[in-house]
C-alpha cells in the first residue's frame, strides 16, 4: 500500500487531508511538527511526504533540508503546503528540496493529481 | 539546215510519180528516208486533212519519248500541252496552206513538257495526201539560258540597289543605262523620273572640261579614269562627288561604255576649303609674327619651319635650324631624343619652362608652349618660344630675398605691414590677417587708412601723410603708439604699432608693427570687473570663501563669513593659516586629514565634518574645495568655500530616523499581515476543506439535500479567501515584497486562459466575450499579467449585463521598444466622474451599494495598477456613465532585469 507521510500541525486539516487521502487508498502517516515529520520520514520510509510549511519545532523548509541531506530519505517526493502566497517562501521551499508545492485553501482535486503525478511519473514512450 | 530540210521534203513530196520515173523515185524515197532519219531536228508528219500523225524520225521519237506506233495512233492535239492545243491547232491549220514557224508546248509520253519552235510547211506525198511536216526543235535549254540570264540581270540589279555607293552604267556613247538606287536617291530622283535622267551624269559646266578629258582619256587608253566634280541634283542642289570610272569591253574588244561609282565628297571638299583658308592666314601670322615660332614634327623632333622671330633669336641661317631637331636646341636634364619626343603630343596645350641654346653657344630660359595643329595632311607641333631669361633672373633673385623675408614675418606673431608711397598696403603677413581679419589677397592694395583706420583717427592720417611721403618723417616714426584699428568685422581693437619708414628707389614707404592689445586691456579690465564683483560676492556671502596653497599653509584670501561661523576672527587665520583646523571635532580629524591629502594631490574634494568654537557650540561644516592650476598644469591654488549645514544635518537626522521608523513600522505592518493571513487561512481552510469533504462523501452516498448551503458555504469561503489573497498581495506590494517573477509567455494564451476561467461570470450576466489577439511572447511576469487580466476583465463581465466585453491585444513600437496594448471594453454601466477619481485607490468602489451588490474587495484595481506598474507599464481608463467602460493596459514587452517594485 502506497504511505504518505503528511507533516501538519493543525488538526483540522490533518484530519481533512487524513480522509482525502484514505479516501484516495493511501495509507496516511501523520506528523504534528518538523522535527516528527523528519523522524518519521526516516523511520517508515514514506512513497510520498506532504509539508506544510509554518511547523512549530523545526519549519518546513528546514525540515525538508534535512530529508533531502540524508540518503535514506533524500529521493521522497516532497509537496510543500503553504498559505504563503508569497513567491519568495515558495521559491525557498522548491531550493529547499520540495518537489511541487500546493497553495491552501488546498483543491482536493488538483492535490490528488500531484500526488498521482510523483507516484506514476507519465511514462515516455521510447 | 531546218530550212533545207523544208525545201529537200518539200521537193520530195511534191514531185509526180509518173510510170517512168519509179525507180528513181524509189531511190528518192529511199535517200528522203535516209536524210528523215538522220536528221538531228525532230520531223513530224501529220495528215493535213485528218490531223493524224503519219511519221516521226527517230529524233522526234526521242524529243516525244514514244515509239512509232504511238506516234501514228496520235493526232496533232494529242502532243501539245493541253493550253497549248488550240494555239497548236490554229497554227496547223494555218500550215496546210503556208509554211511558218511558231513556238509550242509538246508533251513527252510522261507528261512533261517541253517548249520547242515548230516550223512547218505542207507538203503532199506519193499517194497524194496532203501533208505537213514539222521540224521540232528544242528549246529548253535556250529557255534555261534565257532564264539564267533574266536571274543574273536581277541579281546585279538588286545587288547594285543594294550597294550604298551611286552606281552607274554608261553606253558607247556615255548615255546612262543604268543607274542604281543609291544614284537615284542622291540625285533625288523618283521612280517615275528615272527615264528623264537617262542621259549624262549632270556635271558643273566648270568641271565638265576635265570630266570630258578623263573620260576621253579613259576609252583612249582602256583604262579606268577618276575624277572630282560638282553634279547637279534633281532640286537643283550642286554636290561634290568623286567619280570612278571603268570602260566596259566586248568580247571582240568594243568599247560598250563605262560603269561608275560615285561618291559624295562635298562636306570634305569644304572641310579642305576651309583648311586651305586657315591654312593660308596660319602661314601669314606665322611668318610675320614677332614671337618665336617653330613648327617641329611630333614624329622625330625635326624642325619643319621656323619664323624670322625664331631665325633671329637662335641666330641660326634657316637652312640650318630647319636641318635641326628640337632636341638640338633644348638642354632637357638628362635625356636622350627619344624620351623627349614621346611626350610631346601629351604636353600638346601646356606651358612649359625650358632651357634652350642660340647658335653663340648661350643658354637662354625660355616659356615654350606647345600645340598640335594640322597643317594640311600632317600633323605638327607648333611651338611658341618666349625668352624669359631677365624674368628668371628676376624672379630668382626676388624669391630668394622674399623667402628670407616670408620666413621672418610669416612666423612673426606681430602683424606686419607695409605701405607704398600710393598709401596702398603692398605687404600684409599672416599674424595681421588674423589679427585684423582680413587676408593678404584682399588687404595688399587697398588703401591703408580707408582699410584699417577708425573715423576718428582718419583726419590725422591723412594731415600726416604728405609729410611723411616726402621727408619718411613723422609724429609716430621710431615710436611705438597705441592706437586703434578697424577689423574686417568692424570691430575695433586696441593696438600697439611700431612705425618705421623705409626708402626704396627714393620713395617713402612706411612699415608698420602691429600688436593686439585688446586682449590685455580687455583682460586688465575684466580682472578689474571681476575682481571687484569677486570681492563684493565673497563679502556678502554667508558661506565662507577662501583661496589658500594646495598645502594649505598660507592663506590668500578668505571671507568674513569665516568669523560668524568659527567664532574667531580673520586676522587670526591669515596669521595662522592652520588654525582653522585645530576646531574640528577629534573623531572627523581623521578624516579630515584623508581629505587633505587628496588636496594637495589636486583632487576636488567635498568634505563634511563638525566643529567646536571657542564658545562651546558643535557645527556641521561642508567644504567643497577645487584646484586651481596655472598654464603649465602646476597646482598652485586651492579656492575653496566653506558652509554650516548643522541645521541641514539635524533635518537629515530627523529624515532618517523617521524613516527608518516608518520602515520599521511597514515592516512591522506586513509582517502581520502576513502572519493574519496566515492566520485567518488555516481556519477558513477547514472550513472549505470540511465542505467538500462533504460534498464528495455525500455524493457518494447518494445525498443531495443539503448541496445548496454547502455550496454557499463554498462560495462565501472562496469569497473570503480571495480577500485574503488581495489584502496580502496590496500589503507586500506596499511592503516592497512583491517580486516579480520574469518569464517568457505567450501573451494570447494568458488571455484565453482568463477569457476562459471568467466565461461561466459572462453567461451568468448574458454578456459576450470578443477577444482580438495574435499570439506574442512577452518577457515578462505572466502570472501578474494574468491577474491583472483576471480583475479587468472580470470587472467588465460584472459590470455589464447582457452586452458585450471586447479585449483588444495590439503590438506597438517605439523608440523604446515594443509595447503591448490590452483594451478591456465594456457595455456595462460606466464610471462617473466622481467615481473615477477614486478608482484606483484601495478600499474604493464605485459607492458603498456598489460593493454590496457586486461583490469585491474594491482592492482589484489598485492591485493591478501597481502590479502593472511594477512590470514598466500602466493602466488608464475612459468611461461614458451608461455606455460603457475602457479599461487600457499597457506593458512593455520585454523587463530586462528582475526588480522589486516599490510602491
């Protein structure tokens, strides 16, 4: 079963991402911070890790940093949630080592499709 | 012979055969058999009475191609070519009575004809039938003969017509037989005249003599003749035509006339007229002129003629000089004949200086100028010798006397002048001409006074002048005066002259030293001015003004400003130049000192520190000081001024510490709002994900009853969250914090996307979209440009109920680059006056009822015209209350560096 790793510190939404994704067929692993989020990564070795950016603890960019430096964890797909619109923050969390990023209020939908998107890259016909 | 064979047949035929006789009538027959037959004519016999054909001999048999027994089955029709017949049946029936002969057409077996003479005569035989015999005799080759001779006749003809020459053909008797197209052209005769013309070659009564003679001459002696004479042409025009003549023969030697060609020489003839004139005043002018003239052939140099002038001045006898070559008598450096004579035709027109050698052996400079002429036939060179030995000797001595003087008074700085006894100007230098400004071409011969002097000094020139022209005494010889003098643009100038006088052959001339001196005065006074307004300037200055050396240690000149500022007086530091210094405030010393090093090594300098006065205040002091340097480039003053600006330095301190508070507190401002944004996100995130989290479950149960107030619930989040998005987006673009992320799009599917995203709005309002746009690549920030779009476009669809939205995208250039235009039109209820004041100023909507009944945060547009603005472009508006609304925006094509906008 493919598991995703999902770092959140607000509970509303672990819960809404937690029924999306099961709903999807994914088996989902929470986190509440960065540091767990990064613990967590390393112990269960998750397909896919969803990371919100605004973490207590340890941030999302700086969580993402550290899954990126160990070999273990370095090739997960990582998409960055954030309700930081600002160009900048995304830019930092994509340098950081994020592989996509998704703007909140998130769109299930489009969110969904991502993560099928890293999961299945679209075969190229050679 | 066909004539005896008529007579021999005729005399067979006729004779009786009485009973005696029949044996010698045989034998007759016998030999008339023999002579048919052997005839080399064609004989035929045909009945008179029937037409039928009795007998042939075997030549006729060849000339037919039949045999015998054709023959006797033909009947006299039957052998002539069918136009023939009737022509051949008159005649036969004509010979049955008489002989005769007529020429014919027969026909050969194959049907070919042959033309033939028949002569034919009737004769009667033995039994008594009436006969007649015709002799056939060929004529084809006769006809090929005549023919040949028709074609050859035509071919001379169209040839002589052909030939551009005038061509004639005389008789025995010298009458014209012939004459060719070009003759009837020339002598303008037409077609119709030409039998007029057949008699002599129409020539001048003066000429006809020897044109008589030479045509005698030629049948005299068989031999061709030519000759020049003037012919008379059909309008009675005389021309001159050379005539060549050749006597035609006979076979038996008979003279049968000439043929001729003639040709028109008349404008030779009047060229040659006309030569033999010029020629003839040539020898006149050359013989009796007095310049020296040679003619010498351009071929080889040789002397063909020279004048008495030239026999004179080389004193040679003429046979002499004429067995002479031009080489023989001009000393040329260095060359042989040869080498001379080639060029000579080239020199043809050009003077050229020489050295040529008379017969006592002197050696005499001379100007030869050189021409070519015809002189009849040929060609020679006619050469005009002028002695001009003095002249060098003159000019020699003239050139090198005036180059001393030219070296002198052409590097002279002074202007030097010199004037005849006339009053005239007879030496003018270069220094004068750019003092006084006019050049030596137009100043040497103008009266010196009327020239240079100034009106009211003219009197007391003229007074002096008798004097000085009769004695080269004067008031102002020896002396050195100012004075002033007239420029050529009318402008005086103060001089210095120093006047000389200068007697040549006893005549006075004067010489006249000039020097500018306007500069000086002008320079002495204007020092003078600036001195004083320098002065003025200084002392009423509240800042202070100093000049001191580069070092700084000693002091020329500083302001009294100096003592209101630092407290101490002028005495002081004129006395201690340093002890200005010694007040500036221990931690700018440092600096101070950096900057006077870099005084002294000539840079300006602006330097800012403070001061203590001796009274205890602190002062802010700026002084900005230059270098001064002399011609030489040395650094050898330092001028200076010196400003408090304590009252600019606290302004400036309150600027920054205001600002710095106003940037700390945007900061503080946009820091919050982000994190509010933040915030307020994470709530109404679950609250729209709690929403469509029940949405889709609830779909998959089947539920559908409260699909509605979801969807409000939807609505009114999304609503919400946009709000956040403009308020964010408004604050970091006051905050400094928007960036702009450049990239290369397509500007047409920026504009579909949105056209797209906005169509449901449209249809809900009734409204159609028009969208005019090529496809372009624009370097700039799309995802901006798409939001601008967004409010725009969305604004016209709000706005507007069932009309239309037109967007117009168009490419413009210009001296700065390409631009596009976008114009968002509308139909929908337009801006009034008052409203467009305000349209693009945060938190404004058209009025409040605005806002409750379209929707927005009035934030749309104050967000695009910045963003917008961020990107180098613009957004305008024009708007009609009712009619509709033009939204414009502008945007360059292509940002060339990413930057933060700051608005």
């Amino acid at each position: 079963m493919t598991r995703i790793l999902v770092v959140e510190d607000d509970e509303a939404n672990q819960e809404i991402v937690t029924r999306v994704l099961r709903r999807e067929g994914y088996e989902v692993i929470l986190a509440g911070d960065g540091l767990t989020g990064v613990a967590l990564a390393l112990a269960e070795v998750p397909d896919l890790i969803l990371m919100d950016l605004s973490l207590p603890e340890l941030d999302g960019w700086e969580a993402t940093r550290r899954i990126r430096a160990n070999p273990v964890t370095a090739t997960i797909p990582i998409i960055a949630l954030t309700a930081h619109a600002f160009a900048e923050e995304v830019q930092q969390a994509l340098q950081a080592g994020c592989s996509r990023y998704e703007t909140k209020p998130l769109v299930y939908r489009r969110l969904i499709k991502k993560i099928k998107d890293l999961l299945n890259p679209p075969t190229v016909a050679v | 012979m066909k004539s005896r064979v008529v007579r021999e047949a005729s005399l067979i035929g006729s004779g009786q055969t009485p009973p005696g006789v029949r044996e010698a009538l045989k034998h007759s027959e016998a030999s008339y058999r023999a002579v048919f037959d052997a005839s080399r004519d064609a004989l035929l016999i045909a009945d008179a009475q029937t037409g039928m054909l009795v007998d042939a001999n075997p030549a006729a048999l060849i000339l037919l191609d039949r045999s015998m027994e054709e023959i006797r089955g033909l009947h006299q029709k039957d052998i002539h070519a069918s136009e023939d017949v009737p022509a051949g049946t008159e005649a036969f029936h004509r010979y049955r009575y008489e002989a005769g002969a007529t020429e014919h057409v027969v026909l050969r077996r194959d049907g070919t004809r042959v033309p033939v003479e028949i002569a034919a005569s009737p004769m009667r035989d033995a039994q008594g039938r009436d006969l007649i015999l015709g002799i056939f005799h060929d004529l084809t080759e006769h006809r090929r003969a005549e023919e040949q001779l028709r074609e050859s006749e035509e071919r001379f003809r169209i040839m002589a017509d052909c030939c551009p020459a005038v061509m004639w053909v005389t008789n025995a008797e010298g009458l014209l037989w012939f004459v060719n197209r070009a003759y009837r052209e020339f002598f303008g005769i037409r077609g119709d005249q030409v039998e007029r013309f057949k008699g002599r070659l129409p020539v001048h009564l003066d000429d006809e003599y020897d044109f008589r003679t030479a045509w005698k001459r030629s049948v005299e002696r068989r031999m061709p003749f030519a000759t020049e004479a003037r012919v008379q042409r059909a309008d009675g025009e005389w021309r001159w035509v050379a005539t060549q003549g050749e006597p035609r023969f006979s076979q038996g030697g008979d003279f049968l006339g000439h043929v001729g060609l003639s040709s028109d020489i008349t404008d030779r003839k009047q060229a040659e007229e006309a030569l033999r004139e010029s020629e003839q005043s040539y020898r006149r002018q050359f013989a009796d002129n007095s310049v020296i003239m040679l003619l010498i052939d351009p071929a080889d140099g040789q002397i063909v003629d020279a004048n008495a002038a030239a026999l004179v001045f080389y004193g040679y006898p003429r046979e002499r000089l004429l067995a002479m070559r031009s080489s023989d008598i001009a000393l040329l450096p260095g060359s042989d004949a040869q080498q001379v004579l080639a060029p000579l035709q080239d020199m043809s027109g050009r003077l050229l200086q020489r050295q040529h050698r008379l017969a006592n052996g002197s050696v005499r400079d001379v100007e030869v100028s050189l021409s070519q002429i015809q002189l009849g036939e040929r060609i020679v060179v006619h050469s005009i010798v002028v002695d001009i030995t003095d002249r060098k000797r003159a000019e020699k001595e003239a050139q090198w006397s005036e180059a001393r003087l030219r070296g002198i008074t052409d590097s002279a700085q002074d202007a030097i002048i010199m004037m005849d006894p006339e009053g005239m100007i007879s030496f003018w230098n270069p220094a004068a001409e750019s003092i006084l400004g006019y050049g030596a071409e137009e100043a040497i011969g103008k009266h010196l006074h009327t020239l240079l002097t100034p009106e009211r000094y003219l009197e007391a020139h003229r007074a002096a002048l008798p004097e000085f022209l009769r004695t080269g005494r004067g008031k102002a010889i020896g002396k050195t005066v100012e004075l002033a003098a007239r420029r050529r643009d009318g402008r005086e100038i103060a001089i210095d002259l120093s006047l000389s006088a200068v007697s040549l052959n006893g005549k006075w001339h004067a010489v006249g030293i000039l020097r500018n001196i306007t500069e000086r005065q002008q320079a002495e006074q204007a020092l003078r001015n600036s001195e004083e307004k320098f002065r003025q300037l200084a002392e009423n200055m509240r800042e202070v003004f100093f000049v001191a050396t580069p070092a700084g240690d000693e002091l020329i000149y500083i302001s009294p400003a100096y003592e209101q500022i630092w407290g101490a007086t002028c005495d002081s530091i004129y006395k201690s130049p340093m002890s200005w210094a010694e007040a500036i405030h221990p931690d700018d010393r440092k600096r101070h000192q950096v900057m006077s090093e870099r005084q002294i090594r000539g840079e300006p300098i602006d330097s800012e520190f403070r001061i203590r006065t001796p009274d205890g205040l602190e002062k802010w002091i700026r002084t900005r000081t230059s270098p001064v340097r002399n011609e030489a480039g040395d650094l050898i003053r330092v001028v200076g001024i010196a400003e408090e600006i304590t009252e600019r330095k606290r302004y400036e301190a309150e600027l920054i510490f205001a600002r710095e508070g106003a940037e700390a507190a945007n900061l503080a401002k946009s820091r919050f709002l982000a994190n509010m944004s933040h915030e307020l996100r994470t709530p109404l995130n679950a609250i729209l994900g709690f929403s469509e989290l029940l949405m889709t479950e609830m779909d998959d149960q089947g539920v559908h009853e409260w699909d509605e107030d979801l969807q409000k619930i939807q609505r009114a989040g999304n609503h919400l969250s946009r709000l956040i998005n403009d308020i964010l987006d408004l604050s970091k673009i006051e905050a400094g914090k928007m960036r702009l992320s450049i990239e290369d799009f397509d500007i047409a599917v920026v504009v579909r996307d949105v056209v797209a995203s906005l169509e449901p709005l449209a249809k809900k309002n009734k409204n159609e979209i028009e969208v005019f746009c090529e496809p372009a690549i624009l370097h700039s920030d799309g995802m901006r440009v798409q939001q601008c779009l967004f409010n725009l476009i969305g604004n016209a669809c709000k706005f507007t109920q069932g009309g239309q939205v037109v967007i117009d995208v168009q490419r413009e250039s210009g001296v700065d680059g390409v631009w596009y235009r976008i114009r968002i039109r509308d139909s929908g209820i337009g801006i009034t006056r008052e409203q467009l004041a305000g349209l693009f100023t945060a938190f404004n909507q058209g009025d409040g009822a605005t806002t409750r009944k379209f929707g927005g945060s009035g934030l749309g547009l104050t967000i695009s015209r910045k963003l917008c603005r961020m990107m180098g472009g613009d957004i305008s508006v024009e708007s009609i209350p009712g009619k509709g609304s033009t939204f414009i925006l502008r945007i360059p094509g292509s940002i060339l560096t990413e930057g933060t906008g700051n608005l």
